[in-house]
C-alpha cells in the first residue's frame, strides 16, 4: 500500500481485516468465508479509492480475480 501512497491508510484498515488470519499467516477458513472475507477487502479498497483517486472504480474487479485465481 506505501508503494501505492496508500500508505496511511493501513493503520484504519489492518484492525478491520484482523482475525481473518491466524499467526502463522494462513487464512482463518473457520471463522471466515473465504468469498465473505474477499468481498469485504473489495469494500475497503473501494473506500481507500474513493478518499484517494476520488474513484472507487479503481478497485473494481478485485473481488473477481480473487475468487478466479484463489477459491480452488
């Protein structure tokens, strides 16, 4: 996200994405669904968009390519 300028906005989103993974990194599939947890980055980036570039289109597709390359 720094690399992005988006930098400062991490701190507001990393409490809302806490729980999602467990400590070892792997995603917690037992307290979360996998298409839930994507749909909500989805709505956070669209956020982050909108505040930053005043476009919460720059986000879009994120939720599709995630569920394309990582639902199995």
């Amino acid at each position: 996200m720094e690399q992005l300028g988006l930098g400062r906005q991490f701190g507001r989103l990393a409490p809302q994405l806490d729980g999602a993974f467990r400590a070892d990194g792997v995603f917690a599939h037992d307290r979360l669904r996998f298409v839930d947890f994507v749909d909500d980055v989805e709505d956070l980036l669209e956020d982050v968009a909108r505040q930053e570039r005043g476009d919460k289109e720059a986000a879009d597709g994120f939720e599709e390519y995630m569920l394309r390359h990582y639902r199995g």
